[in-house]
C-alpha cells in the first residue's frame, strides 16, 4: 500500500505479543473511520481485554527476567535500533499512508514524521552504547565506589493519537537501548503504525517478548498495564486529566512514572521583533497538526502597539493555507481526529464569543465529507476567558495583549500547564530575562517549534514528569545501583 489513495477494503490489525500476531481471544473489533473521509472505515483493531494485556506483561516479564535482551551489549543494541531505523525509512510510503487514514493528518506531514521518527532512532541507538556507571575511589585506600546502570525492567508505553509513530518512537527506543523490555498500548483510534512497528522489530531481530503491542481502550488494557505489579515503570504521553489517574494508580505498587502531558504554549511577541518571522511561526505553531500538538502555539501575547498590525498579517496569511483532504500532498490542514474533539473545539470558540472575543477568521465547521474545523483567530482575548488558559486541541488562535513585560509574564505563567513558550524581540537582555522567568521545559527564542533528538522535551506544572529525548533520556529507563568494595582484609572495628 504506497499509492495515495482511499484502500479498497479495511486493514485488519492484531495484537503483537511474544512476536506473534495474536487476532485476540475474543471477535470484537474496533472500527476506524478514516475523519477525512468520514464515511470510510481504513482500519479494524482488536479489541484488547485483561487477559490479552495480562498475557502481553507475561512476555515481557519472561523477557526480562530469563531473555538475552537486558544483558545485551551496548553494540548489540544499537544494531538492533538502527536496524529499525533504516526499516521505518524503508516503509516511510506505507506507515505515513496509515497514518494519513487513520488521524487525518496531511499526507506530506505524515512523510516527515516518519524521517523525524527514525532519526529519533538512530540517537538512541547512539546512546545505547554511552549508557555507563561511575567509580569514586575518593573513599580512602581501602575502598572503591561503584555505580551502575541496570534497565529497570517492564516499561508500559502508552501513547495518544496526535503523533503515532512519532511518540513512541521518543520512548521505545530509549527503554530498549537501557536493555528493558516493553509493554505498548496505542490509542485505538490510530494503532496502525505502532502494530507495524512491532513487526518491524522483530525483522531487526529484536528477541520475542521484548516488545508487545495490545490494541484497544484504556480500560481494560491501559488500566491493566498501569495497576499490574509486574509492570516497572509506566511512560505516558496524553492528556493532564488521564495522567493525572495514572500517577494515582502507578502509586499503589510505586512504579516509575513519566508523563508528557497538556499545554498551552505562550509565544510573547514584543513591539520591535521581526513580524514577518513572527506570523510564519504563528500559523505554523497554532495551525500545525490541526492544532491537535501539546506543544501548539494556541496563545500569542502581543505587545498592544503592534497588536492590530500582527493581527491583520496572521489573518492574511491563514487564509493562504490549504485546507481539505489529508490525501492531497498540497494540503497543510488536514481533519480534526473524530467527532467528539470536533465537538470540544467549536464549544471552545462558541464560549469564547459569548464572553466577548471577536472572531476575525473562522469559527465553525466546514462543510463537506471530512471532520473539519476553519482556521480560526479569536482576538481581544483575556486572561479570564476559559479559552485563554484551556488547551482546545484544535486550529484555534487565542490573542492577547499587553502593555509592559511584567504584565506579559504574568499572563505567560497564568495558567496550570508549562510545557513550552517563545519570546520575540531584538532586545536581548529582554529575551533571556524571560528565558530564566517562564516557568516552562521549552522556552525559544525567536523560533517557534524548532528541535531535535538531542533537546530533552517535557513540561512544568501539570504538563508533566521528568523528560524524553535528549541525553539523559535513557537514564529515565534506568535504576542506579550502587556497589561498594573493600581493597585488602576486612577490619573488624565493632566487636
């Protein structure tokens, strides 16, 4: 399946577990409905219960405890990984197609996501073989200080439907490269790519049980996953209010926990900045991904003596964008993920209007086959207003405005999320000033959305714990032991 078109009939999915398909112990299926073309049905899942998600820890548990992988070299590993690197670029076609049906996300999007997916991989494998301990031997002569890096064991993976491949692939390969095993659980409205990843594990030569997939609803499998006490560590990508009851659940047996949660990105854009750079990374950061992005530029802060102008530029420029279906490499804007978040955005817009703010671009839904959502701007904004300080998961541009710099930090840091933030100006004591200020995991400075593999990414405040990518990142994966040695006889001093 490479050509860009509607398929013929639905691709059937199964669960992956101990590297089989497993078609699931009992006939429900899930149905996905591609939202850009509402009326097609591209994917059927199986629908994940207790003991399909039971039986997946068990192969992962049996991998752990008995299998090669976690005592695997470094080398070895990082064959394994850019293995699956150079298979995700190989099937780039058909993983971006799936993607395209599943999420409604444009095709040419898709594409990318898959380059940026296995790049993501290749830097893991990278520090698979970096992955080390450290010695002290400042302890006196007779005693020496290790401490070593152990895979902390069964990782639970569960990821949204925003950016499929793209978010496990910031968490699987850091857990494989620290040597544990995995238990995955996609969101089962786009559980097609993670599935075919699974089976692109296994061509890599990763070893059965390391890495299984159960499709299907949080509860039973996501549930299962979290409350097990044969599960290590549980990762979570979605949003605040779930990862919110993770980390309660997770609690009961204290098992590690990462969350990569909700935001609701401020970029402060200060009188003398370059507006022309500003409105491209305006439209792109809010308009990106349908808006459906955690780290989506959904509120600007503009300084009042440019605010009319800045405006009228952006509203210029969206209407330049193309909207429509996902299938079409032209399109930038493609269908809101299903009904219900459709729904959630233009209640969000609605609301908005009827506490004051003006809509000078967009508003509603558009017409037509797909779930679509119109680029819309919601200017005279304030700090009060739901809108303002809610994440709305959609192609929906909040505007606010100030007067001085302090008045802008305030508005910045006045919400419950701090995942990330912009600041444009000239001005360059201004900017690093709100650098150390803005209480958020991300802060660019004249750019917006700019990253790479080597840059940890996650949030303050509830838009989560701890951090992927980056460095450090596989250390996440890793419990710290300690080991201490005695050089020479053993000195009794207590009796």
């Amino acid at each position: 399946m490479t050509s860009t078109q509607l398929p013929s009939q639905p691709t059937a999915y199964a669960h992956f577990i101990d590297g089989k398909s497993i078609v699931g112990t009992v006939g429900v299926r899930i149905e996905r409905r591609s939202p850009g073309h509402t009326g097609t049905v591209v994917s059927t899942y199986a629908d994940g219960t207790t003991e399909e998600a039971r039986m997946a820890i068990a192969a992962a548990r049996k991998a752990f405890d008995d299998g090669p992988w976690p005592h695997s070299s470094g080398a070895e590993r990082q064959s394994v990984l850019l293995r699956v690197a150079a298979l995700i670029r190989a099937h780039k076609e058909e993983l971006a197609l799936v993607e395209c049906l599943e999420s409604g996300k444009p095709i040419s999007q898709a594409r990318d996501e898959m380059d940026w997916a296995a790049g993501i991989w290749d830097y893991a494998a990278a520090l698979a073989r970096h992955l080390h301990g450290e010695t002290t031997n400042t302890l006196g002569s007779s005693l020496l200080g290790l401490t070593l890096r152990e895979p902390v064991g069964v990782c639970a993976l569960i990821t949204p439907w925003n950016f499929p491949l793209l978010i496990i692939s910031q968490k699987l390969p850091f857990a494989l490269a620290a040597g544990c095993t995995c238990v995955v659980k996609p969101s089962e409205f786009t559980s097609g790519t993670t599935v075919r990843l699974a089976a692109l594990l296994k061509e890599a030569g990763l070893p059965d049980g390391v890495c299984n997939v159960v499709t299907g609803h949080g509860d039973p499998v996501g549930e299962t996953f979290v409350t097990s006490p044969h599960v290590d560590m549980v990762s979570f990508t979605g949003s605040t209010a779930v990862g919110r009851r993770i980390a309660e659940k997770a609690g009961a047996t204290l098992k590690k926990v990462s969350l990569e949660l909700g935001g609701k990105n401020p970029q402060l854009i200060f009188a003398d900045a370059d507006l022309d750079a500003v409105v491209d990374a305006v439209v792109h950061g809010v308009f990106f991904n349908m808006g459906e992005c955690c780290n989506s530029g959904s509120r600007i802060l503009v300084e009042e003596a440019v605010a009319d102008d800045l405006v009228e530029k952006i509203i210029a420029a969206s209407r330049s964008i193309r909207m429509g279906d996902p299938l079409d490499p032209a399109v930038k804007v493609g269908a809101i993920i299903n009904e219900a978040q459709q729904r959630k955005i233009l209640g969000y817009i609605q609301e908005a209007r009827s506490e004051g703010a003006s809509v000078p671009l967009g508003g509603g839904a558009v017409d037509s086959s797909g779930l679509f959502v119109e680029l819309t701007v919601l200017d005279k904004v304030r700090p009060e207003m739901r809108v303002a300080s809610g994440e709305v998961f959609g192609p929906v541009l909040t505007v606010l405005r100030f007067t001085t710099e302090e008045e802008a930090l305030s508005i910045a840091n006045g919400t419950d999320y701090g995942l990330s933030a912009s600041v444009w100006t000239r001005d360059f004591d201004c900017a690093l000033r709100l650098s150390r200020r803005i209480a958020a995991g991300t802060v660019w400075i004249n750019t917006f959305l700019d990253g790479a593999p080597e840059l940890p990414f996650g949030g303050y405040k509830q838009s989560g714990l701890g951090r992927e990518l980056g460095p450090h990142s596989v250390l996440d994966f890793t419990e710290t032991k300690t080991v201490t040695m005695r050089l020479g006889p053993y000195q009794n001093k207590w009796l």
